[in-house]
C-alpha cells in the first residue's frame, strides 16, 4: 500500500516509444497467467472438491476426470 501511494504522488514521467518493445507477446502473457492460475492452491482445492460430486463409481475414473477437465477448460475459454 506504501508504494502505491508513493508512485501515485510521484512526479508524472513520459513513456518512451520505445517501451512499447519491450512488452511481451500477449500469447506470452496469456501463458504465463494460465500457469499461474493452473498452480494457484485454491483452484485446485476448488477442483478436487467439485469433481467427485459428478464422477461415478462404476465407470473409469481417470476418463470421467480428464472429460469434465476439457469441459471445464472449454467453459473458462469460451468467448462468452
């Protein structure tokens, strides 16, 4: 919080034209907040507690796992 207000009463600087080559591809961006999602603890406790309620016993699990994983992928991805 300190540095937020201290940038916000700092003294306005001008960008560079050339600041514009350094930011990186937005794939890049788009797979690096992915991971960071995919490696957040609290989206897989999220997932581990979601999916058993759909998986069912008499059917393969690992199957009925990786389906409901594409799905959820596909929902998240989705252009809503």
């Amino acid at each position: 919080m300190c540095l937020g207000i201290k940038i916000f009463f700092e003294p306005r600087t001008h960008i560079n034209k050339d600041m514009d080559s350094l930011h990186p591809l937005s794939s890049k961006i788009f797979l690096r907040s992915f991971w960071i999602s995919m490696g957040n603890p609290k989206i897989i406790l999220f997932l581990i507690s979601l999916f058993p309620a759909f998986i069912e016993q008499e059917y393969n699990q690992t199957v009925q796992l990786v389906i409901l994983s594409l799905i959820f992928v596909f929902l998240l991805l989705a252009p809503w």
